[in-house]
C-alpha cells in the first residue's frame, strides 16, 4: 500500500516535496555511479567488489522508489 506523500499539502509544500525527491534522486544516481565505478576498479579484493555492487544495487531500488513516487505525485 503506497500513500501519498503529497496528499494534503499546499501547492507550496507540494513543490518543495518535489524537489527534494528531484534531488534526492540525484545524489542516488551519484552514489550508484560511485559505487559502480569503484567495484570496476577493485581488481584484488572480490569481498569488497561485490559489496560495492550491492550498495549501487541498493542505490538504484531507491532510485527506482523515488521515482515511481515523484511520478505518482505529477500524475495527480
């Protein structure tokens, strides 16, 4: 069951919301990127590589979650 973060809110509030989901997603992909990049140059520590893989893996599920919400909020 998903609510609506937005539900409620003034057009103001609504707008601030957005952004911080906007931006929120940003530093998701960065982090995503960083972790993906790093794992690429672990050559000689696979215990580190694939726990970096997990987190980018982790980053985008949240990626994912922030914009199913951000696009639920727009279509409303």
């Amino acid at each position: 069951m998903t609510t609506n973060i937005f539900k409620g809110k003034s057009e103001e509030e609504k707008n601030n919301l957005e952004e911080i989901l906007e931006h929120s997603i940003e530093v998701e992909e960065d982090l995503m990127r960083t972790y993906l990049i790093t794992a690429e140059r672990i050559h000689d520590d696979d215990a580190l590589k694939e726990r970096l893989e997990n987190f980018a893996e982790g980053n985008a599920k949240r990626t994912k979650q922030l914009i199913d919400e951000l696009n639920e909020h727009k279509e409303k």
